[in-house]
C-alpha cells in the first residue's frame, strides 16, 4: 500500500515536471498532467527495474527514491510526447 502512495506522489510530481519542461495548451489542465505523470511514473519505474536501478518502496528508500524520481520524470515526458502525438498537439507546446 505505501509502494502505490509513493508512485501516486512521484508520479504528480513527475507531471508537474514534465509539463514545465514541456508547456503548452493540453486540454484537461492538472488532472491530465497528474494522470500522465501517474502513468509515465509507472512506466519509468518499470523501465529502471528492467535496467535493474533500486526503485522506491518505501519512504526509507532514499536513493532509490531519486531514482525513482528520474525514471518517472523522464517516463512523463514520453507519456506526454506520446499523448501530445496522439491528439495531434504540437511537442514544443
């Protein structure tokens, strides 16, 4: 249960990160933005546990947490890049 709370709060902040490095109009504002880093959190976490990185799982992790942190920031940005493909909005916002 605590695994699912940190990737639901790693994953706001990744959107929110990735919406800075990324701007632009993106129809609905910070749900899309946390939803997409929700899923871009999982998705990078993923990939760092196929590259066999530490990821977090609990709030004594601390490496692993920015690690974590990382994947799911750069994981949002695909998420994003990928959402922004598909509705046809421009990467560069």
């Amino acid at each position: 249960m605590i695994s699912l709370i940190i990737w639901i709060i790693l994953g706001f902040l990744a959107g929110f990160v990735a919406k800075a490095v990324m701007p632009g109009p993106d129809s609905g504002g910070f749900i899309l933005t946390t939803i997409l880093g929700i899923v871009g959190a999982v998705v990078g976490g993923y990939i760092g546990v196929l590259l066999g990185f530490p990821m977090a799982s609990s709030f004594d992790n601390i490496g692993g947490s920015l690690v974590s942190f990382i994947f799911s920031v750069i994981g949002a940005i695909a998420v994003l890049a990928i959402y922004r493909l598909i509705t046809g909005r421009s990467l560069r916002g």
